[in-house]
C-alpha cells in the first residue's frame, strides 16, 4: 500500500478514541475549556445520559468569528504557544485536541460571542474533511457548545455506551469534581429537562459551602478540616470519619493545583493515613486539595490527565500522610476529638 495522509474527519476520529471514551470525557472537555475562557457560571443540558445531547453554555470570553474555525482544528490552542509554556502550565486544557476530537465523532456547533463583537457567530463542520461552515447566530455574550448524538458515526464505539443512567452518573460524578475545584464558579445541570444538580457560587467561606453542597450537609458537619503549608507545598483538606466508612466511599476527591486527580500517590499516601488510624483498609470520604509550584509537577503525563508526577514525589508523599495523620489522631485521642466535633 501507497502511504497517504489520513482525511481529516478519520485522522480526528483516531485521536478522538483518546479523548472521548463517553459522554462524561465530552462533559469533562467542555467545561474545562469554559473554566479556561473565564466563565463564572456554567450550564450544562443533558439529554438522555448524553446519548441524545450535551449542551454546555457559558458566560466566558466567547471566541472571535475569524477563530471560530481554528477551535475546532487538531492541535489549535490559545493556550501554550512553548515548551517553556508548557512547563508551567497553568489552565486545564493545552492540547488543543477536544473540540476537533468531539466534532469528529458527533454532531457538534459552536455558537459564540465575544463581548467585543456585535454579532454571534454559528460554526460546524461537516463530511470527510471537515470542512467548517460559519453562519450568524442570537447569542449573549459567551459561548454555547452542542454535541448531540455521540459516536452517530463510530459504531463501534457506540457499543460501549452503557445505559443512559450510568451515562449520566458518571457526567454527575465529573461535574461534582470540577465543582469541587472552583467553588467560585456556579454550575448548572440538568437531565431531560429537570435541574438534577445547582452549585451556587457564594461570597465568603467558598470552599466550605462547595464541600457542603457537593458532598452533603451530614459529611461536612462531621468531617475534621486540616490546613498545612511546607514550604512550597499546601495542604487543605476535609477528612471523613470512621462512621461514614461504609456509606460515602462516593465522595473522595483529591486535587492538584485546582486540578481533579485519581493520582496513585496521593491516594497511596492517605490510605496509608487512614489506616495507621483506624487500622481498616477501607477509606472514608475524603475532599483533599494539594497546592503545589507548578514547576514541581508535570501534568503532560496522561492524555485525560488524571495523574501527574511530582518531582519531589517522596517529599509529597510523606507531607500529605503526615498531615492526615496528624488530623486524623484526634480519633484515636477522645480529648482531641471534642476539638473537632
Ligand atoms: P485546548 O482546550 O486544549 O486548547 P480545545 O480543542 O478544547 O483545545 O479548544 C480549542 C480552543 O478553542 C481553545 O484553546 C480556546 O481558545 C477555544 N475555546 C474552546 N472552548 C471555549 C469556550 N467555552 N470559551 C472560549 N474559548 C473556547
Ligand atoms: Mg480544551
């Protein structure tokens, strides 16, 4: 065989098996690029567990007419322009991948509008090249995302969608991890139709509020808040108790600089906290949020970003035990443990 380049529409499709495993990854996509543009209130629509339709509205910086196209192309970003950007990187997405991604496997437009320009702008794309088509659109301020009928043209990749309720669980599940990670940002989810979830953005105490609102009034009231710094690190988290082991194993988040993380080495090291207390390998829910200079961790790791490397990974590790540990002893000290009731 002669070697040719891929057409566009297949060279997308190929990279969107990466990207966009389910409806959840395109929710994931989506709002990370409105948290991106600055967005402080985010709407998301949910038809049928995404099956049918994602609509994501946001009120951020919009996109101009002349870069509507460009968005949607492969490897087009606003966001890292070096290496050296990428060293220290700082918004969530960089890869300039998902919207080209996505398109490629639903059918998607974007409608948007900068505050800088008078009018609203529609793209899509279409056939085998992908070939952009832009026409005028009513839009306030922001940007508008719709995805409906996910994998309609990749069979099958379609197969492995479960049922519209798993689907939507695992898009709540994203949600309430990205809430989780700016309680200054309101989000809006509905399911056919019904508001399923309201995470309203408040002026103080933001990140107790968000914890409450996300993980529920009982796990708050109860949980033991711990806050460290060590040198360049930070530590701020809500650690659940022995009583909520059995039930709320649901709600355990961790954070990397704002950033959601199922990272084996900060689960490792609150597993080890967790059991040197309460001598159980089960974990209680947990909200834990790592801050750390951005030169010192590397996300490029994982193409859905999950986990990163630390440079100094021993050093994070250890700190994060040691301070569950230290918070958590107040258990295993009755005395303590008024303190924190
Ligand atoms: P990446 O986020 O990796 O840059 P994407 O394919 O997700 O790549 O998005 C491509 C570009 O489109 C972004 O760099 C950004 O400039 C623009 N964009 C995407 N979504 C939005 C949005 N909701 N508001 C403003 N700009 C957006
Ligand atoms: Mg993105």
């Amino acid at each position: 065989m002669s070697i040719k380049l891929l057409p566009p529409r297949l060279a997308n499709q190929i990279a969107a098996g990466e990207v966009v495993e389910r409806p959840a990854s395109v929710v994931k996509e989506l709002v990370e690029n409105s948290l991106d543009a600055g967005a402080t209130r985010i709407e998301l629509d949910v038809e049928r567990g995404g099956h049918k339709r994602i609509r994501l509205r946001d009120n951020g910086s919009g996109i101009v007419k002349d870069e509507l196209e460009l968005a949607l192309s492969r490897h087009a970003t606003s966001k890292i322009a070096t290496l050296d950007d990428l060293e220290q990187i700082l918004s969530l997405g960089f890869r300039g991948e998902a919207l080209a991604s996505i398109s490629a496997v639903s059918r998607l437009t974007l409608t948007s509008k900068p505050a800088t320009q008078e009018q609203a702008w529609q793209a899509s794309c279409e056939g085998r090249d992908m070939a952009v088509t832009l026409q005028p659109a009513a839009h306030p301020d922001g940007t508008t995302i719709d995805v409906a009928d996910i994998f309609y043209n990749t069979p099958a990749r379609r197969k492995f969608l479960r049922t519209e309720k798993t689907e939507y669980q695992h898009i709540e599940d994203v949600i309430k991890r990205i809430a989780l990670s700016r309680p200054d940002v309101t989000f809006i989810l509905r399911h056919n139709d019904k508001v399923t979830k309201r995470y309203a953005a408040t002026g103080t105490d933001q990140l107790a509020v968000r914890v409450g609102q996300v993980c529920g009034k009982a796990f708050i009231e109860q949980a033991i808040h711990t806050r460290c710094d060590y040198e360049s690190i930070q530590l701020e988290a809500w650690l659940g108790n022995a009583e909520q082991l059995r039930s709320s194993n649901d709600c355990q988040y961790s954070f990397v600089n704002g950033r959601g993380m199922r990272d084996k080495l900060i689960l490792h090291a609150l597993r080890q906290a967790y059991e040197s207390v309460l001598a159980v390998a089960e974990q209680p829910a947990f909200v834990v949020y790592l801050t750390i200079n951005p030169k010192e961790v590397d996300v490029n790791v994982h193409p859905a970003k999950h986990e990163v490397r630390f440079q100094q990974s021993r050093l994070v590790h250890d700190f994060i035990c040691k301070t569950v540990c230290d918070a958590l002893s107040s258990w295993a000290d009755p005395e303590g443990q008024d303190d924190n009731g």
